[in-house]
C-alpha cells in the first residue's frame, strides 16, 4: 500500500527560477493495484517517482507505505520495500559484475546483511530458475557481465531484479521508452506477466497513451505538478487517446503540450 499525502516539492525556490515540481499532490494505492501514469514533459511524473523512492525529500506531506511513515527515510532504506527499473538500461544493474553476481545483490535488498558467501549453489539454482521466466536464455548465461548483455536483455534482468523479491511498491520509469518497438513489446509482456503472477502494486510512468491504457487496472494524469485526473478501472478499459487528450483540454483549457511519443 502506498499513500501520499499533500505532497509539495518546489525546486530553487526564492528564486527566478522557481518551479514548483508537486502541488499538494495526495494519492492512495491498495494492494495489487497497477496505476500507470501520464503528462508531459515536466508535468512533475519524474519528481513523483523520486520522492516515493526516497531519492529527494518533500517539502510538505508524508509519504506511506505499508502503514510506515517513510517520508524522511534515505534511498537506501526504502530499498528493501521498493523496486525501482528505470527508462535507461544501464541503469539499475552493474556492468562489471556477472548476471549471477547481480541477482545476489538485489536479492539481499531485503534481507539482514551477513558474512556468508553472496552466490551460493542454492542461489544458483534459484536464480536460473528465475531466470528461465523471461526466456532469453540467460539462465546459461550466469557467469557473463552485465555490460555485455544488450538493452532489451539488461532490461529484462533490471525488471526480473526489481520483483524476485516481491518488493512492497514497484516503480517503473518510463522503462521501455529507450528501447526499439519489438524490444519494448518484450518488457510489456515480462512486465504484464511478472506484476501478475506477484500481484505487485505498481506505479509506471510512461509517456505511451497506448502502453497506459492496455495496461493496469487505474490511470492518473498529471500537468504542472497536480494530479488533473483519475481514471478507475471501470472507466479505464473504455477509454481511447483521442478522448484522455479531450479531457485534458475540458480541464486545462488548452491542448497538451506536443509530444510525438505521447501519442505512441
């Protein structure tokens, strides 16, 4: 469950640069709900995803997940109730270890730290098995380095990391935005699959109407730092493109700001 609560962020603040990125945003996820989110750029999806994953701090509001108040704890503690897989496929994993070496790691993001050795046979067993769901062979792959590996792969690896441990949210950052079409076909599916077969509550920004209307069962927009929209999942299954940018303009009065990848 994640709650956020009146949450205000303003960057350079005082200043003629001032922008306020998260207006008094509030919003509330029960467990097992998949919201997928739009806006354009700067619309504030980015600071959202940042302040929930512990990476800034708001200025006003709390952030909540499972009934813990973790407005003001570091990125790093957050780790064992958040995954996180992000728009660049370099991120998120570590080039220079092997494919087994980084499983390990993410697998005790939620588990006391020990002396024992990371990569023991069991966890061998149990990361080829894991890895045997995404289908790409890299089950026999355990010992290659990551940075080897191609976009869609690393992908796949940073997603199968951020879920193995069924962490308590899942936030995905525009992450099939930097991959070609038949690639990013691939991680929708492995996303659809493994958000299912876990029953994952999961936040995803994506700047693909299309992606955000075929999948999750709730949908936000977001334009200026507010959340301007919510679609449930009755509404949800029922609405096309033309009519979220129709809405967007009943609420703002104007037209969304132009954006090619939006309409993809």
């Amino acid at each position: 469950m994640l709650k956020l609560s009146q949450v205000h962020k303003v960057f350079n603040e005082g200043t003629p640069d001032e922008k306020i990125a998260l207006d008094r945003i509030s919003l509330t996820m029960n467990e097992g709900d998949f919201v997928t989110v739009i806006g354009s750029n700067g619309a504030g999806k980015s600071t959202l995803m940042n302040i929930i994953s512990g990476v800034m701090f708001p200025d006003v509001g709390t952030v909540t997940i499972d009934n813990q108040n973790v407005t003001l704890l570091s990125e790093f503690k957050r780790a064992r109730l958040i995954g996180r897989v992000f728009q660049d496929p370099m991120a998120g994993t570590a080039p220079s270890m092997t494919i087994e070496e980084n499983l390990a790691m993410a697998y005790s993001r939620n588990k006391k730290r020990t002396l024992r050795k990371a990569v023991t046979k069991s966890r061998k067993e149990f990361f080829h098995s894991v890895l045997e769901t995404l289908h790409l062979g890299l089950e026999n792959r355990l010992t290659a380095k990551v940075g080897l590996l191609s976009g869609g792969e690393r992908q796949a690896l940073s997603l199968l990391m951020a879920t193995f441990t069924e962490p308590s949210i899942l936030l995905l950052d525009e992450h099939t935005a930097a991959l070609d079409p038949a690639r990013a076909e691939l991680i929708t599916n492995l996303t659809k699959e493994i958000v299912a077969k876990y029953k994952l509550t999961t936040l995803m920004v994506t700047h693909n109407m299309q992606q955000a209307l075929d999948l999750g069962n709730r949908l936000i927009m977001m334009d200026k730092g507010q959340i301007i929209l919510q679609v449930d999942e009755d509404q949800k299954g029922n609405l096309t493109i033309e009519q979220l940018l129709s809405e967007f303009q009943r609420i703002r009065g104007s037209q969304m700001a132009s954006d090619r990848a939006l309409l993809s």
